[in-house]
C-alpha cells in the first residue's frame, strides 16, 4: 500500500529534471532577474522566513510542526512585507530594509509564537480535557450517592443477576 502512494506522488525534483537545458536556463534566467527587480522584497523573504526555512530542513517529516511554524512566520512576514510594497519607490533597493530592529522581532517572533503553541497547545488540551473527566465523575458519583439514599444499599438485582447467582 506505500509503495503505491509513493509511486502516485510528484517531487518538484521530478518534474524540473524533465525540463531540457533551454526550459531550466529560462526558468533560472526569469528567477534571476525577478530577484534583481524586487531585491527589497526578496530580502525581507530570505530573513524573514529564516525560522521556516530551518524547521523544514531540520525536521522534514513533521509536516504539522512545519506548516504552524510556516504560516504563523508568514503573518509575521506579511506585516513588513506589505509596509516596503506600499514604500517600494522609496527605497530603491537600499539595505535599510533590515535595520528595523521591531519588523525584525515581529516577523521572527510571530515563528516564536508558532512554535510556542505546536508545543504547548496539546498539554493545555490534555489538562483541560482531564479536568472535564473529572469534573464528569464527580457528577456521576453524586448521582450514585443520591440513588443509594433513596433505594438503600441494598439495590435489588435484576432478573438476570439472580438466574447468574442461582446457575453457581
């Protein structure tokens, strides 16, 4: 069964390896002179996105860990990202960009964040979910404790109970 999923999935290592020789270099020629055209916004993306970029290196099978710390990093991001689009003719590429100490602890801290709440959010379920069981336990004897006042100890045994009882 595995093999059969593996064998139906794509790689985007794959489908660039079927390219010819003119398909990649035009592929890496059009990805360069995008980068050079919008070097600000390239570069908020290569720092912005370093925590992303490292939890999907570090830890590739974790696939939930990386797409919380991905998208809580990509608000981050988002923030600064959409601050130097509205100033893009102003900046004319200078490398100021990255001196702004607050977006540099917005857009890092947001993946913190992220990261905080993948470790943290599944204890805080378990305690309260515990808390629920107990608190339906108590709930349950109570009950119990009422019935036993109004029946007595002695519960009378069904049918069944009293044919087991006899059979022994």
């Amino acid at each position: 069964m595995k093999q059969k999923n593996k064998a139906n999935e794509i790689h985007l290592t794959d489908s660039f390896k079927r390219l010819n020789w003119l398909q990649k270099g035009a592929l890496a020629f059009f990805l360069i002179i995008l980068m050079i055209t919008t070097f600000p916004i390239v570069l908020i993306l290569m720092i912005g996105l370093l925590p992303t970029i490292t939890v999907m290196y570090t830890d590739r099978r974790n696939y939930d860990k990386q797409i919380i710390i991905g998208c809580f990093n990509l608000a981050g991001v988002f923030f600064y990202l959409f601050r130097v689009m509205g100033d893009y003719a102003a900046h004319n590429g200078r490398f100021d960009i990255v001196g702004d100490v607050t977006m540099l602890i917005l857009m890092l801290g947001a993946a913190a964040l992220g990261l905080v709440l993948y470790n943290e959010l599944p204890a805080l379920y378990i305690y309260f979910a515990r808390s629920n069981y107990k608190h339906r336990i108590e709930k349950i004897n109570q009950r119990l404790e009422k019935l036993s006042e109004e029946w007595g100890i002695d519960i009378p045994a069904s049918n069944n109970e009293e044919a087991e009882v006899k059979n022994r």
